[in-house]
C-alpha cells in the first residue's frame, strides 16, 4: 500500500495491479480454501494417520535398504 500511495506516477499502474493482486489473493486464502476444505471433508486426524502411515513406510524400506546392503539377504 505504501508503494501505491507514495511511489509516483511511473510506477502507479504497477503498485495498483500488485496492490489488488495482494487484496484478492487473501480474500481466496481466508474464505474460499478454508470452505474447500470443509466440502472436501478434510479431517486433522485422518492427515496425521496418513503422515504416520508414510513415515512407516519410509522408516520399512530404509531398514531393507540396509540390511540388502550388509548382505545378510
């Protein structure tokens, strides 16, 4: 907002488009993904379970990945 207000002329039509730009994209941040993720049912707990689920398989094939590496398979 300073920039638009107080940056000149040269630079007005810049400042005006980033100001508006700035508007808008908090305005669909706030209200418009928050009620996406209610339509689409977005649950806390079922994100950590999947996030549980990753690091398990991930900490799975690190441990494989060592032992094939020992030769002990």
């Amino acid at each position: 907002a300073t920039l638009l207000f107080f940056g000149g002329e040269i630079i007005y039509g810049f400042s005006f488009t980033l100001f508006i730009g700035i508007i808008v994209g908090t305005y669909s941040s706030i209200f418009i993904a928050a009620t996406l993720l209610v339509q689409l049912k977005f649950s806390v707990e079922n994100f950590k379970i999947k996030e549980i689920e990753k690091l398990k398989k991930i900490k799975e094939k690190k441990e494989l990945r060592a032992i094939y590496e020992q030769g002990t398979i």
